[in-house]
C-alpha cells in the first residue's frame, strides 16, 4: 500500500482556461493510475508566485509541480527555447511529441533542478494588427507586442519597436494607439475580445508558444517506487501530444484561423511564397544565434547544428515541420 | 560615535544618493519616452525592463536608509501605553524581529541570485543578464542588516537611539 | 496540525508581534514564512523568502508608486499646498468653521496630485492646523478635519490604494482612478456638511477671520494654477488615454518638478531630498507588499481564501446580502488593521467571492478603497490619526478621534450611497474611449 501523497501543482493562467483543463486532466490520469494514492492540489492563476517565477518554484519547493511557459525566462532554456525559432513548428500535436521526447536527452543538464515531465508548443500563431502588414518591411516603424525574446530581435532588426505590455494592458493599448502589432495565436484574438481592434491578420505559421511540466527532485524522490512509475508513465511525448490535441482542439472549435476568412470586419492576408521567403530570410540569422547561443551555454557537449537537426529530422518524419 | 557608526553614516549617505538619482533616471526616461513617442522612427530599446530593474534596486537601497532612520510603519498602539522598562523590551524585540527578517532574506537570496547567474536569464531587447541588477539590490539588503544587528547590538549595551524619541507611525 | 489551525494560529502570531511594535511587513513576511515552512517544509520556505522580495521590488506595475509619492513631495515642498490654503480660506475663512472648510477643500486640491493619504494628512498638519489653533479652534475638530481630510488623498485620484488594488485584481489602474473621482468629490462635500453640522451643532468661540476682498480671493487664486494644470495634465491623460497610469506618474512627477523649478520654488538640493524622500516612504510601502506577499502565499497554500470564500457562499444570503457583509466586516476589520495590510490580505480572499457574486471589479475597487480609508480614521488603529499625533504632540489621541467622529458619519452615509448607486462610480470610467 502506497502512502498518500498530495502534490501542489501551480500555473498561470486562469482556473477554466484549456490549458488549467489540459493539466487537470493530466492530473486525474495520475490518480487513477495511482490507485488515489497520489492526489493533486491545484494552485492556478498566480496563487502561489509569478507567472515568470514557476520554474523557479518547482525547483525550490514551493509548488511541486509547476506549468511554465519556456520563453517567459529569456536566456535560461537555450535547448528548449529552439521553438522559438519562426516559421519551424507547424503542427501542435505531433510537434509537441516530438519536442518533448527530444528534449528528454538535454533536460538533465539544462533543467538540472527539477525533474523534467513534458514539453508541448501551441497551434501557429502569428501577426496580427490594426494596419496592414503584409511583407518585413511593413513592420518598420511599428510599435510591436513581442511573444518571445528572439522575436523581440527580429522585430528590432526590422525597425520595429518593441512595446512590452501585459495581456491584461492589451486592449487599452490598442485603444489608445499605444501599439499596433502583435504575436498572438489565433483563438487568444477572440479570448481576450480583441477581435473588433485587431483586424488585420497575416496569414502565416510565424511561431508557437512553447510550455513545459516540470516538478520539484525531492517531491519526486519522496514518491514510492510504483508512484514513481506512475508519474513517469505519464511524462513522456505521447501525453505532451495529448495535451497539445486537447489545448489545438479547442482552437480549432471556434476562433480558429478560418473562422476570420470571409468575416466583413477582418482582413486576412495570405502572403504569397515569394513574401514568405522574405519573412523566412529576415528571419535566418536568429537560427544563427540560436547556434551560438547555444554553444555558449555549455548545456550540451554535441553540435547544436546536430541538435537542430535532430529535431528538424524527428519533425519532418512526422509532418509536423513548417512546409517550405 | 564608534568608526562602525560613522561607516554606517557615510555609506548610508551615499546610498540615498544613488537610490535617489536611480528614481529620477527612471523617472526621466518614462517621460522621455511618452514624449518622443509621436515622433516616428524613435525608440529607447529595453526601457520596460531597464526601468523595472532599476526601481528594484533604488528601492531596496531605500530600505536600507529606512533601516538607518528606523522610519517603518508599525502600530504603537499597545507601546504608547506601556511604562518605559517595557517599551524598551519591545523595541529590542521589533529591532531583532527585523534583524533576524532581513538577515534570513540577505542570507537565501545570495543563493537565490547565484542561480540565476547561472542560469542566464536576460532582458528583452538589451539582453543584459538580469542578476547584476539583483545583487545590486541584495547589497541594499545586506546593509540594512548590518544596520538592524548594529541597532540591536547597541540596545544590549544600553545605547539609546535617536529615534526612539517619539516618532509613532512614520511614513 | 490542520491547515485550519496553522492560518488561525498564524493570523495570532501576527497580531502578537503587530502589537509588539515590529514593523507591519516584516510582521507578515515572518509569519508568512514559518506558516509556509510548516506546510511545505523549511527549504521551500526560505526559498520564498529569498525570491518574493526581488520580484516585488522589480514589478513594472508597481513602478508608479514612487513616482506620484514623488510628485506629492515635490508640490508640498515647494509650498504649493500652503498657496492652497491661502486660497481656500481667502474664499472661506470669514465664515463659521470656514478655516475647517478651507482644510477640507485644500485636501481636495492636495489629494488630486498626492496619492497617499498620509502625506495629505501630514502636509495639512503643519500647514492647517495652527492656523486654526490662532483662531481658537478646539483641537479635536482641528484635528478631526485634517485626519478625515486626508483620506480623500486615497480616492481622488491618483491613489496608492487604487494602484495597489489594481495590482493585485489585474484590474486597469487608469479605469479605477478616473472610477475615483465622483466618490472623491461626494466626499468633500460630505466633509463640508459636515464641519457646517457641528458648528451649527457645538458652536465653539472661534474668532472669524476677516473676509477677504475679491481681489485678494484672485489674486490667492493665481497661486495654484500649477496644481490645476498639473492635475488635469495627468488625469485628463489617463482619461483621454494619452499614456498609461505608470506613464502618467512619471509625467506628474517631471510636470511637478518642472513647474516648481520654473516657479523658482525649488532648488537642487530640494529636489534631492524629495527624491530621498520618495525612495524612504516607497520602500517602506514595499516592505509592507512584500511582507503581504509571503503572507499571501501562506495563507493560499492553507487554502483558507477558498474556505472563507465558500463559508460566505454558503451562507445563502443573496448577493446584496453577501456584499453587505463583506462591506461590514471589512469595516470592523478596519478599526484594527493598517490600510496596506488590509488591502493586501483581504482582497486574495474577498476578490473572488466578489467576482462569484457578478459585482463590477471596478466598482468594488472603489468600495473597498472607501471602507479601508474609513478605517484610517477610526479607533482603535486609525493611522491618520496617529500621523496627525506625530505632527501635533500636544494633542491626545482621544482628542483627534472625538473631532473625527462626525466625519465617520458622513463617510458611512457615503459608503451606503455608492454601495446602492454603483453608477456614481462606474458611469466615468464606462464612458472612457
Ligand atoms: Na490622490
Ligand atoms: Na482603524
């Protein structure tokens, strides 16, 4: 007989969103597999730190479980962060099985603190607008809302500004002109009612927004053997593949991109594949940072080309790359 | 007064100083950048997080100089009433309490901050590393225990401090 | 040990070393983190100790906070509120009570460009309360009148309180200053009537000061047009959406400095010390924060938030009926703890419930910022009170909070007002855009 475990499980976002559903039902498998011996305590919605400190938090204890959003720590997660690189990842599920049973090998000495469990990335989003952006070049002189650091730099090189703000902060900002611009996936476009201001939407798989479930060592370590097991059947590519269908589900219900095609109010734009090209060329030197950065942080011995690669192969044998 | 007070003092000084000129170089360069604003093409990369990393560390150098003038919010309701023998019992209790607060926060955040120099985190834009900031603002820390054992060290020998005059709930 | 007993047990040990004179924040931060390590264990614990400080202190959103102290600083001490006076009582103080009126109003004028309620209740101290002491004033309606007067400093925008609620709810800072105003102005003039009540009332001797002539009235009155012009500045920003509340303090506090340099009523070195002043009094509000934090993250691992939020749910009485209590409890609350520290520890357990009953997050702002500031005046812990004490040795306690109690009065006549007319708070902020 196992004793009884309660673990805290902390994240971000709201109770009710998909993702909270996503790790709830991540959480009951858990149990049931468990025989109700390890049960789950949820702190959603900032309870228990920052949105940015949720890793930290699993790795120091105080949740022993925490949801984090990979690009929320800049320069911390170099391997992980490869999603970040645009026009890459171009299927949420079958992507996010393939990053996360990648990731397995460079977890260890990237996210030495805690115990890795699965990684999975979010349908492509995109650029979105209240004018027109068609082509780089449209983006100089805008005032642009970055998803993550390395689109910050493309934005930046562009002649963009960059206009940090909150999503909270977001339809005041549009508002009041504020910004203009921004990352954002297709369905948060409608979840956050901003639907009548961003009108403008450039068609296009740019990025995926990227999470990770990581969980305290000794919260781990005071699990029995068959607990043990458990959790490790349950951290692994299949479920991150599971959790990216639940989260890409939703997405495609209602607020998807097709929903936009031939509404009144919106404006979508289908860049043509010699525009695309421009986007992609714009875009080439960040995977040449990312190979440098990379090799800087020590985090692996191999080749960060081979590593780039690596995934580069996983994906494309399972469809899940961005076409050319 | 002892060299340690006098080092006290001047560094204290020097600390307000800085903490001060931090607030208005953020200060300045939000309203620089409301005012250019218009203007095309013009841009301050990093402000957002420059600010914010800034303000953190003026403000915990001015907890330190808090530390110093021993100016908190505190409630003086039950020590207004008490005869003198206890009111000093309770400052050396306030003064420890807070010694002991600020030595534990100075003592974890050291190893706090060296993760995150490990780490890497860095900001947008400038991709300056985060963690300088953060000692910067440890060092504020730091100085206001060594202000706080200094206080409570000196309430053991019988010292009396100037501001135990009075001054009930300053702000 | 129940979580049950360990939230109960650390709720005493606060009070305890609260009464014992240890600063608030570092009261709550202690706590926090001996009920966080029974729970969670001791590493965890320290490690939140260790974290919880630097995030506060490096929060974007909190970055307004020392800017508007900074503007307030820089007005008071270039004698823009002492001009204030001089022009209030040129227009009021022939009157009965008219130097009291004059208090309450120049509050008004103060509190549009402070947003802390103690910095209004210490400038008027100096600046009001002898002039009314000269003209035979007894000290408990002297007193009174700045204590009471100083709370509007927390609901005429800008505010702290408003900013720091705003924080902690996620709730757009500009919607719940502009949300501020009309409760603001409902409230001075409540002040008024009430300073007229008790002179009509208690008719105490007071010398009456000589009417002024109507050209010495425009002439006093070409003394605050900086406030005027500072004050439409950063509101009418806010409100015409030309830049964010953060921004907008950074405006206020360079309008301010650039308005008293220009007027020659500040020089480098006041600019210094305002700016060491703003440092000092902001990190003591952070202290509190960060202290409210841990202790936040304590009583959320206990989950009591949720219990007390199904405790109150559970009682079936209504909305109103539900609200009606919160508002209640908050009230008594507020006779024993300090305006910080009730803001941040009950607005994680009452937000929620307030959002379950369908209530406007901005309304309730207002509700709750107006409740904590009756709690500032009222006894036993009413810190106006006391600050006014600091300012005024000479005068008991006992004294100030007898002169306070006809603005309690009309503060709770006020509090039931916009408790039943949501509107008057809500219709500015829903016309913004
Ligand atoms: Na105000
Ligand atoms: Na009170």
């Amino acid at each position: 007989q196992d004793s009884q475990v309660t673990l805290r499980l902390a994240h971000w976002v709201p109770p009710g969103n998909t993702n909270d559903i996503g790790l709830h039902i991540w959480a009951d498998a858990v149990t049931e597999a468990s025989g109700g011996s390890i049960q789950f305590q949820f702190f959603p919605g900032q309870q228990l730190g920052k949105a940015a400190d949720h890793y930290n938090m699993a790795r120091d204890g105080i949740s022993d479980l925490s949801w984090i959003a990979v690009s929320y720590s800049p320069g911390a997660f170099p391997i992980a962060g490869v999603t970040e690189l645009p026009f890459f990842v171009g299927d949420a599920v079958a992507g996010s099985v393939e990053i996360s049973d990648w990731y397995e090998e460079y977890a260890p000495t990237e996210m030495p603190d805690v115990k890795f469990c699965m990684m999975y990335v979010s349908t492509p989003g995109s650029i979105h607008s209240t004018v027109p952006i068609r082509v780089p070049d449209d983006l100089k002189g805008k005032r642009v809302r970055p998803v993550n650091e390395r689109l910050s730099r493309l934005v930046s090189t562009l002649g963009g500004q960059v206009f940090q703000v909150t999503v909270p902060e977001m339809r005041d900002g549009l508002e009041r002109g504020l910004f203009d611009t921004t990352f954002f996936r297709w369905k948060s476009i409608v979840d956050f009612h901003l639907t009548e201001l961003l009108t403008y939407h450039l068609d296009m798989p740019m990025y995926v927004s990227h999470f990770a479930l990581v969980m305290n060592r000794s919260a781990y370590e005071r699990l029995s053997d068959d607990q043990k097991a458990v959790i490790d059947d349950h951290c692994n590519g299949a479920w991150a593949g599971k959790m990216a269908a639940n989260w890409a589900g939703e997405e495609a219900e209602d607020g998807g991109r097709d929903a936009y095609y031939g509404q009144e109010s919106q404006t979508v734009y289908a860049p043509s594949k010699d525009e695309i090209r421009q986007w992609k060329d714009a875009a080439a030197p960040l995977t040449e940072q990312w190979i440098s950065e990379v090799a800087a942080s020590g985090h692996t011995r191999k080749d960060p080309q081979v590593v780039l690669e690596e995934l580069r192969n996983r994906l494309g044998s399972a469809g899940a790359l961005v076409e050319d | 007064m002892s060299s340690f007070s006098r080092l006290m003092r001047a560094s204290v000084g020097t600390v307000n100083i800085l903490a001060a000129i931090l607030l208005a170089t953020v200060t300045l360069l939000t309203f620089v950048m409301v005012v250019l604003r218009p203007l095309p093409g013009v841009h301050v990369p990093g402000v957002f997080d420059l600010s914010r990393l800034m303000l953190g560390v003026s403000i915990f150098w001015g907890l330190a100089v808090a530390c110093y003038r021993g100016s908190h919010i505190r409630v003086d309701l039950v020590y207004q009433a008490m005869p003198r023998v206890v009111r000093k019992a309770m400052d050396l209790i306030a003064d420890t309490a807070f010694a002991v607060f600020l030595l534990l926060m100075s003592w974890n955040m050291a190893g706090y901050i060296l993760h995150e120099m490990r780490a890497g985190l860095k900001t947008y834009e400038l991709n300056l590393p985060v963690w300088p900031f953060y000692a910067l603002a440890w060092l504020g820390g730091v100085m206001g225990c060594a202000i706080m054992i200094g206080r409570v060290t000196a309430r053991l020998a019988g010292r009396k401090l100037a501001e135990d005059e009075g001054n009930p709930d300053e702000q | 040990m129940s979580s049950d007993a360990v939230a109960l047990l650390g709720f005493a040990g606060l009070f305890l070393l609260i009464a014992a004179r240890v600063p608030v924040g570092v009261a709550l931060a202690l706590v926090g983190t001996a009920g966080f390590a029974s729970i969670a264990g001791i590493d965890p614990a320290l490690n939140l100790l260790a974290s919880s400080p630097l995030s506060a202190a490096t929060d974007y959103s909190l970055g307004l906070i020392p800017m508007f102290i900074l503007m307030g600083v820089v007005t008071s001490r270039s004698g823009m509120s002492g001009e204030l006076f001089a022009a209030a009582s040129a227009f009021l103080g022939h009157r009965k009570g008219g130097l009291a009126m004059a208090t309450i109003a120049t509050c008004g004028g103060f509190a549009a460009i402070s947003g802390s309620s103690l910095a209004t209740a210490a400038t008027m101290s100096k600046i009001a309360v002898p002039e009314m002491r000269r003209h035979g004033y007894p000290d408990s309606i002297s007193t009174g009148t700045v204590a009471a007067g100083g709370t509007l400093g927390i609901l005429i925008p800008p505010s702290i309180a408003l900013s720091i609620y705003g924080v902690l709810t996620e709730q757009d800072i500009g919607k719940l200053f502009i949300a501020g105003i009309v409760p603001g102005l409902i409230a001075m003039v409540f002040y008024l009537i009430a300073v007229a009540a008790y002179f009509t009332i208690s008719k105490p001797d007071v010398t009456l000061q000589e009417r002024a002539s109507w050209s010495k009235r425009l002439h006093a009155l070409g003394g605050i047009w900086a406030i005027v012009i500072l004050f439409l500045f950063v509101i009418g920003g806010i409100y015409g959406g030309f830049f964010t509340p953060t921004e907008a303090a950074a405006m206020g506090a360079c309008g301010a400095i650039l308005l008293s340099l220009f007027r020659g009523k500040l020089n480098l070195r006041g600019l210094l010390d305002s700016l060491i002043e703003s440092v000092t009094v902001s990190a003591g509000i952070l202290l509190i924060l960060i202290g409210a934090h841990i202790f936040g993250y304590f009583l959320t691992i206990t989950q009591s938030p949720q219990k007390i939020a199904a405790l109150l749910l559970g009682l079936e009485l209504g909305r109103w009926g539900t609200m009606l209590l919160i508002v209640a409890f908050l009230l008594l609350l507020g006779c024993i703890l300090d305006t910080m520290a009730m803001i941040v520890l009950m607005i994680p357990i009452l937000f929620p419930v307030v959002m379950q009953l369908g209530f406007d997050p901005i309304w309730f702002g207002v509700i709750f910022v107006m409740a904590v500031e009756l709690g500032m005046i009222t006894p036993p812990i009413g810190i106006n009170a006391f600050i006014i004490r600091a300012m005024v040795p000479d005068v008991p306690v006992q004294t100030i909070f007898r002169g306070i109690f006809p603005f309690i009065v009309v503060d709770i006549l006020r509090l039931l007002l916009v408790f039943f007319v949501p509107a008057l708070a809500l219709f500015l902020p829903n016309s913004m855009n």
